[in-house]
C-alpha cells in the first residue's frame, strides 16, 4: 500500500484526477451492486452498474435503470453522494475532509485542487467559499422543493426527494428519484419547481471561479475578466436557446427556458425530448456540445472556449488582435481554445461513427444528439439509453468519463510536455 502512495505522489495532477475518478467510479458501481443498494428482485449487472456509477460521478444523467424503481434508499444515497463526490471533483473533497480535520493542505494537494477549479491560484478559502457555496444553495433547494414534492409524496419520502433533487441539480447532473422515468415531466407547469431547479443548476453551471469572484467582488464591473464572459456568455446561451426551441417546439415559454438552461449540461426534461423536432433537436445538440463554464459542475467545450474561439476570428479578420472587455486575449487561451474545440468535434465524430456501427437502427439525428449528450455530460436522452447494446453502453461509458475529466486533460496524462530548445525555420503554407 505504501507503494501505492509513493507512486501517486510522483504522478502528475492531471493523472492523479484521472485516477481519481476511475477509483471512485468503480468503487461505486461496486457498492451499487450491493444487496442493501438493490430493491427486492432487481438484478443489476455489472455493466449497468458502472454505467450508473460513471453517469453519477460524470454527472451525467444518462440512465440505463430507474433510479427510483432499482435502488434502495440506501443505494439512492449512494448515486446522491457519487453525483456529489463528481460535481465537487474528487481533489476539492479529499482537500475540504483535509481542512475539516484541521490538518495542513500539502503542495501537491494544492495544485490538484488549482487543477481540478481551474483556478489561477489557490488559497484554503477557496475550498471553503466552495463547500459553503455548495452546501448553503443545496439546502436551499432541498427546502424549498420539499414543499412542492410533499404534496404528492409522504413528508418522509419527499424530504428524501428533496435533497436527492437538490444535489442532482446544483452538480448539473439529470438523474431524479420520483421513478417511471418520466424525470421532471409531471412538474412542467409548476412554476416554484422550475424556477428552483433553474437557479440551481445555473449557479452550478456558472463555475466555482465565478462564484468566488462573485463573493470577493460584489460588483460586475470589479469581475476578473474570466467572471465577465462566462456570465455573459451563459446570458446569451440562455436567452437564444430559449428562442429557438420556443420557434421549434410547441412548449411553454417556461419550458423553452427551462430546456435552454438544462440543455447545457443538466440533463432534467419538463417534456418528452423524443417528440421534439429534428431542428429542436440539432439546436440542443449545438448547447449541449458548448456546455458550462469552465471549473464547474458542468460538462462541453465551455462557454469561455467558444467566446475566445468567436473573439479570435472577429479580429483575426479585422487584422486586431484579440480583445473583450478592455483586456487583451492570450495567444495561449486563443491556441487552447480552438485545440479544445477541434479535439472535442474528432471525438464526437469518431463516437458517432461507432454509435451508427453499433446502433443501425436508430436514426441519425437520435445517435448524434446520444453522443453529444455523454460527452458533454448533459444526461438528456430521446429515449434510446436503456435499448443500448453492451458495445455502444461501453461507448458511452468512455465519453461520459472523457466529458468530465476533459479531453485535454486526458491528452496531457499520458506524458510530460516538454518546451523545445529549438524551433524549425517557418515557411509558409496556402490556407484556403
């Protein structure tokens, strides 16, 4: 065991996250399989299991089992304290049981932490802004959701509901406990729900950076400038994604918002996705694959990505250079991001090749909208998850888990980046 240690303290943080996860993923599925996790009768596979653990630690919400019909309480809270340890990310957890137990956070520690926020630097406030932000907007909404869910369910069983909701909505993942996996549908027109489950998920989605910078701050115009685009940026996904699926679809304008902000990587439905249209559909699958914002509970490419990418081509065709805000963009934030994007866009092609190799049956845009839904760990399914063969479940598996340690971040695991001592000589090539 002490081996074991030693060799994790040379590891990068990057792969020591990597890790992490897995650890936790298949620590899960195993508990998940567990006779006090299991309702009389149901048998889940190891199979489903690790696709309900890694849906639950990627924060995902793409099921295979319901999970009110399949688990116990106890096996419930098991998926309630997964979609926890995911959201949060495996070092802020390990760091805050570390500052809780009054211990000194190590170096390496810190720089998990710094890697896991995708924070600049790191403070133990940061941790502690982080938990009581998470825990005060948990409690909240388990508050204030037990007063709708009491009305149909016993105090008891709605207080589980509630905090269960809570959870799943804050860390951005879509799972729900109410069984007959109808998720949210049957509280489409419940206006203290939606609005609940709105502010939940957007505050979780906005990122941990932001809501610390919020905190310290108070003031817009004080915001670093990471703070600036990523609100701005969510402000405009939420309204245009709101106008387009109200255009699409014959949903409320309630709805329409609600499908916007879920649709980016929480994974709650108030309808029935499989009725939406195929531009409804194509819209959901652009949201989904530009996803949250960086260091939050979110999946996708993230938001700031896609506003750096959209900055650098205005300017690069106007002959500036890139700018918002009043601030200069990096050449490196503007080499990221377009790296980022380009890598996630092979992936998700490559996925859905497979997907259309492993599930002839389904049509195109069924397959597709599946693929960008577990890479960008949004959760939202047309319906087809349960129907999934082993190789195309196993699939999904792999791109829930590359959606939420991030796909570049996989790429620098698996070996150190060095800076050369020496570059070629350019020469220019015809672009275009």
């Amino acid at each position: 065991m002490k081996q074991i240690f030693d060799s994790l303290k040379k590891q990068s943080p990057s792969r020591i996250i990597a890790l992490g996860f897995s650890a936790v993923i298949l620590v899960g599925a195993v508990l998940l399989m567990m006779p006090f996790s299991l309702k009389k009768g149901v048998h889940l596979s190891f199979l489903n299991a690790l696709f309900t653990s890694t849906s639950a630690v990627c924060v995902t919400g793409l099921v295979v089992v319901d999970t009110a019909d399949s688990f116990t309480a106890i096996g419930q809270a098991i998926v309630a304290a997964l979609i926890q340890i995911g959201g949060l990310g495996i070092a802020s957890v390990g760091v805050g049981l570390i500052i809780a137990a009054g211990k000194r956070v190590s170096i390496k520690s810190r720089l998990m932490v710094k890697e896991a926020l995708n924070v600049d630097t790191y403070h133990g406030m940061v941790v502690r802004i982080v938990l009581a932000i998470t825990l005060g907007f948990e409690a909240a909404g388990a508050i204030i959701s037990f007063f709708v869910f009491r009305k149909d369910y016993s105090p008891l069983h709605a207080v589980g509901i509630s905090i269960f909701h809570s959870i799943a909505a804050f860390n951005n993942a879509g799972f729900d406990n109410l069984g007959g996996m109808h998720n949210l549908i049957p509280y489409k027109d419940n206006i203290l729900l939606n609005i609940t489950t709105d502010v939940l998920v957007i505050v979780g989605g906005i990122g941990f950076l932001v809501l610390v910078d919020i905190v310290k701050q108070k003031s817009f115009k004080k915001l670093c400038l990471h703070s600036k685009v990523a609100i701005s940026m969510t402000a405009v996904l939420l309204i245009g994604g709101t106008l387009i699926l109200k255009a699409t679809e014959n949903i409320t304008w309630m709805g329409a918002f609600f499908q916007s902000m879920t649709t980016r990587t929480a994974g709650f439905s108030t309808y029935n996705i499989g009725n939406f249209s195929k531009a409804g559909l194509f819209a959901m699958c652009i949201l989904m694959f530009i996803g949250a914002s960086p260091g939050s509970t979110g999946g996708g490419v993230k938001t700031t990505t896609i506003f750096v990418m959209i900055q650098a081509l205005k300017c690069m065709g106007r002959k500036k250079s890139a700018h918002a805000f009043k601030r200069s963009i990096s050449e490196e934030n503007i080499s990221k991001a377009f790296m980022i994007t380009v890598l996630s866009a092979g992936i998700l092609c490559v996925a859905t090749f497979l997907m259309c190799v492993f599930e002839p049956e389904y049509d195109f845009i069924q397959i597709i909208f599946e693929v960008a839904s577990a890479l960008s760990t949004a959760g939202l399914s047309t319906g087809i998850t349960p129907e999934l063969g082993v190789a195309a479940r196993i699939l999904i598996i792999l791109l829930m888990f590359t959606g939420r340690v991030g796909a570049f971040t996989l790429l620098s695991v698996w070996g150190k980046v060095s800076t050369p001592n020496a570059r070629y000589s350019e020469e220019m090539i015809s672009i275009g």
